[in-house]
C-alpha cells in the first residue's frame, strides 16, 4: 500500500489530479494507492491538512498495513508484492 499525497503545499490541488500518477505508481510497485483529499489552506486553518494526512495514515495501519511498507525508508527495496499477512502488524525489516 502506498499512501500519495497531491502536491500544493496544503494550499493547492487535488487528488483527482493525481490519478494518472497514482495509476502509474500502482503499476509499478504492483499494489494499491490511496490518495486522500484533505482540507486546504487558507479555507482550513494549520493543523487541518495535517490532521487529515495523519488520519489517512492511521486508517492504512488499521487496515493492517506495515508502517515501513507505507512510507518505505528504501522504496527500491521495500516494496511488498503482496500485502502484509492478515494480522500481522509488527514492524517489518526495510533496511
């Protein structure tokens, strides 16, 4: 699993202008990509986008996604083929 966030600096864009390289990048590391829409600035004050990027997060976890596997420390050598095995939530070994 692969969380993408839209760029625009909290203030800008959308993850619908991101579906091309979600795709993209859902082919290449041949597994899924959430990309979350989450409030902007200046219409949603400090902390909100980070709120909503952190609740993205956590729900990846809840769904038993590896921490390491989401924001990988080496992407060219921690991608999963598969995902997790259902129940396992410990932290895997990314290098």
């Amino acid at each position: 699993m692969c969380l993408l966030l839209h760029g625009g600096t909290y203030t800008s864009g959308s993850a619908f202008g991101f579906r091309s390289l979600a795709g993209a990048l859902a082919d290449a590391v041949r597994g899924r990509v959430l990309t979350p829409d989450y409030r902007l600035a200046p219409e949603h004050r400090f902390p909100a986008a980070l709120d909503d990027v952190h609740a993205a997060y956590t729900w990846l976890l809840d769904q038993r996604a590896a921490p390491c596997h989401v924001v990988p420390r080496r992407a060219t050598s921690c991608w999963p083929a598969t995902p997790p095995a259902p129940g396992s939530r410990s932290p895997c070994s990314c290098g």
